[in-house]
C-alpha cells in the first residue's frame, strides 16, 4: 500500500496566503494525504477561506495558541500518517505532481528530501536557496547552516518528536536534527520539491533567531566544533554578499 502523508498548515491572520497554500495541498495528485489545518483562532478573514475549502480538508482546528511550534506541535498530535510535512501558510508544493513523484523515488525510506524555489510576495522566483541540499544528507548536514528546509523534508512520523518550547524561532532545526540521527535511510529527490515564501518571524527577529541556532547546533555538534563551524558559515556568507554585489554591479 501506498504511503500516507499528513500535510500540516499553520497559520494565523494571513488571508493574502493561505488559499494558495491551501489549494496546493489540495490539489496534488497523490491520493493518499491526510491534511491537518492549525488556526491561531484568525480574525481577518483567514478562517472564511479555509472553511471553503473544508472538504479537502481532514482535520481543522481554529483557536488561540501559544506560538509557532505550540500550534505545529498541535499538528504533530493530530496526524496519523506514515509521513508528516510542514507546508506553512504562504508556502506551496513545487507542483501538482510533487507529493506523487517524492513516493516514487524509493521505497522504505525514512525521510525524503529536495531542493526549495525562494519566492517573494509578487510570487516571483528568487531562485534555489543559497544553502544548496547536499546529494547525502545526515543529521551532521546542518553544521554549516540549515542545507534542507522545513517545506522540503519529509520524514517518517515514527521518528519525530514535538517540537521543542524552549526555543521560539529555530526548533525546526533542532527538530530535524532528533529525526535524522534516527533514520536509517534517507534519499534526495531530484528537482525543486517545495516554494518557500520569503520572509517569516526569524527573518524579523533575526538576532534572537541567529542565538537559537547558535545553541542547537552547540547541542547537537558540541561547543568547539560550533564556534569553528560559525567562522566557517562567517567567511561563506561574505563571499556569497561579494559575489552577489560584484554581479548585480
């Protein structure tokens, strides 16, 4: 039989994007996908959308949360698939076909995973996240910055774990982490798997969201290792601003 997958979508006032993300979880043409809708109880609009799109829809729940991952961890509870993605409010499948291509990759894997399209809010393309996706991917992936997104992982749900609170912008990375230090088989996709809409809370609260990852990545890899690995993704960040400058001029 084939594989379910449990989509979740969070959202929370945000009625510009949430019919697109909606309609791309609906439209797939895998058949096999339980979706899971989380609400922080919206109050412009958002609620009136999803509710048109209700029967495409296996569970709905719309009420007052405690932050991002308190209503991705309501996701996590409700979902009874054999896989679980997150494909947040404003984010899409690459296409209609994705979910259906990903299961035909191989068989009996733990966790899948691809390339991510950026995208603005005129939903032009930004081109392929700077972090490309490594052709082998391994828990140690993540030492020179999150190299796989949240959109484009998708990883069996016997191996996650809820989110965890302490941490208010960046638990998808330690998230991740647990997962793949379980899995034992863990195959690429080829070709963009997901559109990532850019922007978010971490891009507004870049700082705090730049400590968290700090303290993950200490956890998981170990303080001296970390501080070397931050130089490391200090030196790649200046070369890929002087390229990018020396292009643009």
């Amino acid at each position: 039989m084939k594989p379910v997958l449990s989509v979740i979508t969070i959202v929370y006032n945000n009625v510009r994007d949430i019919e697109r993300t909606l309609l791309s979880v609906i439209h797939q043409t895998y058949s096999h996908i339980e979706y899971v809708v989380i609400d922080g109880a919206s109050t412009d609009g958002t609620l009136d959308i999803i509710k048109k799109y209700e029967s495409g829809i296996a569970k709905l729940i719309s009420e007052k949360d405690k932050g991002i991952y308190d209503a991705m961890n309501k996701g996590l509870a409700l979902a009874t698939g054999d896989y679980v993605i997150f494909m947040n409010s404003g984010d899409e499948f690459y296409a209609h076909d994705t979910v259906e291509n990903v299961f035909a990759t191989a068989e009996n894997t733990d966790i899948y995973y691809g390339e991510t399209e950026m995208v603005n809010d005129a939903r032009e393309s930004l081109g392929r996240r700077r972090h490309k996706a490594p052709e082998k991917f391994t828990w140690r992936s993540f030492k020179y910055g999150m190299s796989v997104s949240h959109q484009a992982i998708y990883i069996k749900r016997s191996l996650v774990e809820p989110y965890d609170p302490r941490y208010k912008l960046s638990a998808d990375i330690d998230w991740i982490l647990k997962a793949a230090k379980k899995a034992a088989k863990i195959v690429k996709v080829d070709g963009y798997v997901a559109k990532y809409l850019v922007g978010g809370m971490s891009k507004a609260r870049h700082r705090q969201s730049l400590m968290e990852r700090f303290d993950i990545m200490k956890l998981h890899y170990g303080l001296v290792p970390t501080v070397f690995n931050h130089v490391v993704i200090a030196f790649n960040l200046g070369w890929y601003w002087l390229l990018n400058r020396r292009t643009n001029d």
